[in-house]
C-alpha cells in the first residue's frame, strides 16, 4: 500500500506503485475548491508493449482505512480499465458535479463519481490476463497525482472605523448586498468590486482580484465625511489658518464644514486663499514660487 498525501498547497506529488500494489490518494483537509484528481500514470516500456494485460481498478467503501502496513482490504469496484499501448495516461477522478473535464483519446474520465473513504481514493493494478510475462511483475508505475481545482477562491473583508465612531454602513460586492462583514466567503476567481456606502462614512469603493484556490483579504479603513485639508508650503514659509499659526503642514487634517482663510508669509510676501469646505470633499492647497521673465531691447 502506497499512500500520495496530497499538500495542502494543491501541488502535485509523485509515488512509485508495482502491479500487485494499492495506492490510496489522500486529500487534503480542506476540499472546498477540489473537484477532481488528476493521475498521470508513466508506464514502463514492458508494459506498454503487452496492451491490457495490466487493469487498474478504483473501489469505494475501503475497509479498513488505507495504511502502509495493511495488505487486506474490502470494498466495492466502481471501475476497471486496462494500460493502453503507450507509456503515459492520465486519468481523471471526479468528487463533485462540478468536476468538468471530459474524456479525449489521451485522458480517461472515470465514471460515476468516486466517493471518499477516510478522505482517499483508493485504487489497485492488476494483471488482467493469462500468459504475461513474468518480467511484468516486476514492473514499477510512476504516479503523479494533483488535485483539479474548481474557478473559484475565499474572500474576507476587514473593516476598521475611525476611534470612538461607530455608524451604520452597507457592503456591495458585484452590486451584491452584504448585512456584516464577509469572512471567507467563496467567489468566482477574477475581478471584484467592493463598494462601501454609509451617510456617516465617506464611500470606499476598491476593486480587487480573487486567485484560484486561494484566500484574498481586503482592509478597509472608513474616514469620516468631515472636510479634509493639506496644506504644502516652502519649510521657510509661515503659514496661518484662520488666523492662528498652523505647523501641520504636509499632513492631511480635518476640519469644520464652511469657510476658512489660509495665509501664507514668506518675508514681505504675502498669500491669502479661502475654502469653503464641504463634508465629504478633500482639499489640498499647494504654495508655489514662480519666477517671471522679461525681455526688453
């Protein structure tokens, strides 16, 4: 008995089986995105010049579990094929509906769908005909086995308010409405959109990819819809904002709804800008040194 513990990075694993031997394919324990294995079997040149002396069989209902130290097993045939007259085949293993691949000359699909036992597939080869050689006992199969991976990932979404806030928001994904914050949920592999609507909030909207197979985890942090102001001014100017002195300069601030006087002082020289800041919006106002020239004749 030959056990293939599948990772659970869903990367395939390779094994070496005889003809006499059980192979058990163990999945890993989350299975939400495996709908199928896939198993290429390399076939020795000895074996592929004797067509369909050797079968392999798939069986359901394996008692007991699956261990390298058992040889006797009972359970139910749910298939049996034959090693064609080449030196690969691969052969599918559907475990769900949504399983997709169909069979072509070089694939076999097998049919129904396999049930797990103790969260295996458990197949074994065989000699299938009389008058083999006995150099086909000795034969040895290369196995690689990976898991066939539904078009789909996990999505969480984190959502941190501002300190002290606590307001009422609503979550649209795809335009879908979501009551509380999706944790690990399942979505179609490709391009979202998240938009984040709230009268107390301002809207967050971000678009963001979900990989096969995989979790993608999404933080949005909410800023309130108080008016936000920059202010970048020269290190040397002296700057005031509604007549009191103001440092904060580079660093984005919130302020009050309604009109502000910003004045800027650099020596003898002297700036005067006016806001009238609205809830929701951000404003950045920049002082800017020209240099004009003229020429005269």
């Amino acid at each position: 008995m030959h056990k293939m513990m599948l990772p659970d990075d869903y990367s395939a694993v390779t094994s070496y089986s005889g003809i006499f031997d059980g192979v058990a394919i163990v999945l890993p324990e989350d299975r939400t995105f495996i709908t199928g294995i896939e198993l290429t079997i390399k076939i020795p040149e000895t074996v592929a010049q004797w067509r369909d002396t050797v079968a392999y069989l798939f069986y359901n209902d394996i008692t007991p579990s699956p261990s390298e130290n058992t040889i006797d097993y009972t359970g139910n045939r749910t298939s049996l094929n034959t090693i064609p007259g080449r030196l690969n085949q691969t052969v599918y293993i559907p475990l769900s509906r949504k399983f997709s691949i169909k069979e072509s000359p070089y694939a076999k699909t097998l049919d129904p769908t396999v049930r797990l036992t103790d969260n295996c597939v458990f197949f074994r080869f065989m000699l299938a005909m009389k008058g083999a050689p006995e150099s086909l006992e000795h034969a040895q199969f290369e196995l690689s086995a990976r898991p066939v991976l539904s078009s789909e990932g996990y999505f969480s979404l984190n959502v941190k308010e501002p300190d002290g806030k606590k307001a009422d928001y609503k979550i649209y994904i795809d335009d879908q409405s979501f009551s509380s914050k999706p944790e690990k949920i399942i979505l179609k592999e490709g391009e979202h959109h998240l938009s984040i609507t709230s009268d107390d909030y301002r809207n967050e909207v971000r678009t963001f990819i979900v990989e096969q197979a995989k979790h993608t985890k999404v933080n949005v942090e909410l800023r309130g819809i108080e008016p936000v102001i920059r202010i970048i001014s020269p290190e040397n100017a002296k700057v005031f904002f509604d007549g009191k002195p103001f440092t904060q300069t580079k660093d984005s601030f919130t302020a009050t709804p309604g009109s502000h006087t910003i004045k800027f002082v650099i020596g003898d020289y002297e700036v005067v800008k006016n806001i009238n800041a609205d809830n929701g919006r951000s404003y950045t106002v920049n002082l800017t040194v020209d240099a004009t020239i003229t020429e005269e004749e």
